[in-house]
C-alpha cells in the first residue's frame, strides 16, 4: 500500500532496480553458456580433425576396432562434463535470481506490513476486526510462500542429488560397452 508520491516513487524504483538486476543476472548466464558452447565448438572441431587423421591412418581392421574402442570412453565423459557445465550455469543463475527475488519480496513484504500498521493507526472505531483480517491473510500468503520456496529447494537439492548419482553410474555403463 503507498500512501505518498514518495512511497509510490521508491516503489516504483525497487521494482525497476530488480529488473534490471534481474536481467543482468540472466546475460551472465547466457554469456557463461555462450563461452561454453564456443569452446566446446572449438574442441570438438580441433578432437574431430584429429580423431578423422587417426581413423585415416587405420591399417587394418583390428586397428579400427581398437580406435574405436579408445575413443568411446573420452566421448561420453565429455558429455557428461559438458552437462555438468551446463547445469552448474543454469543452477548459478537461476540461484542467484532467485535470491535477488527474494530479497525484493522481503522489502515489499515489509513495506506492506508498515502500511497495514499505519492503516491499523489511522481506521476508524470498529474496523478492527478488518484490520485483523487483513493481517492475517498477509501472514498466510507469507507462510503459503515460505512453503512453496522450502518446497522448490528441496526439489532442487533432489535433482542435484539425482543428476550427480546418474553421472556416477553412466562412467561405468560406458566403460562396460567399451
């Protein structure tokens, strides 16, 4: 709730300043992935040329099966740690956006409070039973928010936890094939 020009104007610029956070934040992360897509462009072509001279100097077809054998293990763990690059961005970013969200809503959160206190100060005889109910919804889409956060976190640690299992298990799967 703004009740002056004044409070309307910092609002208007802690929302702004968000943004404006918020999509810096979002063009590191794109430059980090953008640097990693350009390297391991660079890689893989520099790998490619180098893996079609062995393959060309291949003398028979034991040789061939031995190439081909030595370098399955290096492809998939290439992949995996292009994944793991990728998913270490993502996670940064997202991380730090969210921090900055939750900052901001803290701020809102508290200037919303201060305003319902100045409009507790200032209501008229018999309002306070409004009063109560608007302070008790603002507590319960607080708690609903705190939940839906401890919620998402715990997925997300879920994820991580799941992503690192698998990472550990595909290295041998790999191996075994090879």
């Amino acid at each position: 709730m703004v009740n002056t020009p004044e409070q309307f104007i910092q609002a208007q610029k802690l929302t702004f300043d968000l943004f404006q956070a918020v999509a810096l934040k979002s063009l590191e992360g794109f430059e980090k992935l953008a640097e990693l897509n350009i390297q391991a462009a660079k890689t893989s072509i520099e790998e490619s040329a180098e893996q079609m001279k062995s393959l060309m100097s291949a003398k028979d077809a034991k040789s061939l099966t031995d190439w081909s054998m030595v370098s399955a293990q290096p492809a998939a763990d290439k992949v995996g740690a292009y994944a793991k690059h990728l998913y270490d961005i993502t996670s940064e970013t997202g991380t730090e956006i969210a921090k900055l969200v939750e900052k901001q809503f803290a701020e809102s959160n508290k200037q919303l409070t201060a305003s319902i206190d100045a409009m507790a100060k200032n209501a008229p005889a018999g309002t306070e039973g409004m009063v109560t109910l608007v302070k008790q919804a603002v507590s319960a889409a607080n708690n609903a928010y705190e939940q839906v956060n401890k919620a998402t976190k715990q997925a997300v640690e879920v994820a991580e936890a799941n992503m690192a299992a698998a990472a550990k298990s595909a290295r041998p799967v790999v191996k075994k094939a090879a």
